[in-house]
C-alpha cells in the first residue's frame, strides 16, 4: 500500500496555480476581455452569458456585430460566403463567422462551401442563414456553436470510454 499524502497542504486558488509558470516567477493575470474560456471550449462552461471569459470566436463576433467581418476574418470563409455577407444581418455574419472559424470537426464551413458569388442565388442563402438562425437562438448556452461543441466534446468522451 502506497503512503498517504499530509491532509495538511493548502490547496492553491485557480489564481495562484495560473500565476506560477515553472519558472520560479510568476506570470501576469489572465485578462478575462482577451482570454478564451478553457471550459466552453470543452462544452462545459457553467456560467453561460455570466462567464467574464471570452466564448468560442468572441473577438470574431464582437466585430461582426457592429460592422461586417474585418478582412482578417473572411479569409478563412469560403468566397462564396465571404461575398455574401453583405445580404446578412450583423447578427446571421457573425454566426456564419463562428461556423466557419470553430476548431476542427467541429468546423461547419462544408455548409457554405459551394455557394457561388453569382447573385442569383441571394435569395437562397438569405433562407438557409434565416433558418441557421432560428436553430442558434432554439439553443440554450452557446446557441449552434455551444451546441457542436458541446456534442463533440460528448463524442470524444464516449469514445475515450
């Protein structure tokens, strides 16, 4: 039988343990403004719209939803996307945004991939953002983008056993 560790050690605070960097010296303080939530990117974030940290693509969304995405931002959109912005609400451009800009499988641009930048088809991609919509806002904590997470984060559980 192995020892028991002394009950007597203090714990170190969430605070303390992110201050010290194996260097002997501690680092500066997470700034909750420009710091993504290690939590809601594993689809386990508890404090929702509370959270003083930043969801998913937040620096992203936060400039759709004044302004159409910043040139950085549509690089990484599909052309026929990036093209269409223009027809979207802020809202509907910053939830293709985050579709297009989440990690890995969960990374929804095969949605918008064959879109076209030809005009005719306006009217079929301002449906499909209307209907994207509509399933975002039927979704508590996180909305699509919370609710993909989310279930990749479920998936890799299941399949670790």
């Amino acid at each position: 039988m192995g020892k028991k560790k002394s009950g007597n050690r203090k714990k170190k605070s969430g605070q303390a343990r992110r201050n010290n960097n194996n260097s002997g010296t501690k680092s500066p303080p997470l700034d909750p403004s420009t710091t993504v939530c290690k939590f809601y990117a594993e689809g386990r974030c508890k404090n929702g719209d509370e959270c003083k940290f930043l969801h998913t693509n937040a620096k992203v969304a936060a400039t759709c939803t004044t302004a159409p995405p910043s040139s950085e931002a549509t690089t990484a959109l599909p052309a026929g996307l990036a093209s269409s912005m223009s027809l979207f609400t802020p809202a509907q451009q910053t939830l293709a945004t985050q579709l297009c800009t989440l990690p890995g499988t969960t990374n929804q641009c095969h949605l918008f991939s064959k879109w076209t930048t030809d005009a005719k088809d306006n009217d079929k991609k301002k449906a499909l953002m209307s209907k994207l919509e509509l399933v975002d806002q039927s979704y508590p904590d996180g909305g699509l983008t919370g609710y993909l997470t989310n279930a990749i984060a479920l998936l890799e559980k299941s399949r670790r056993g």
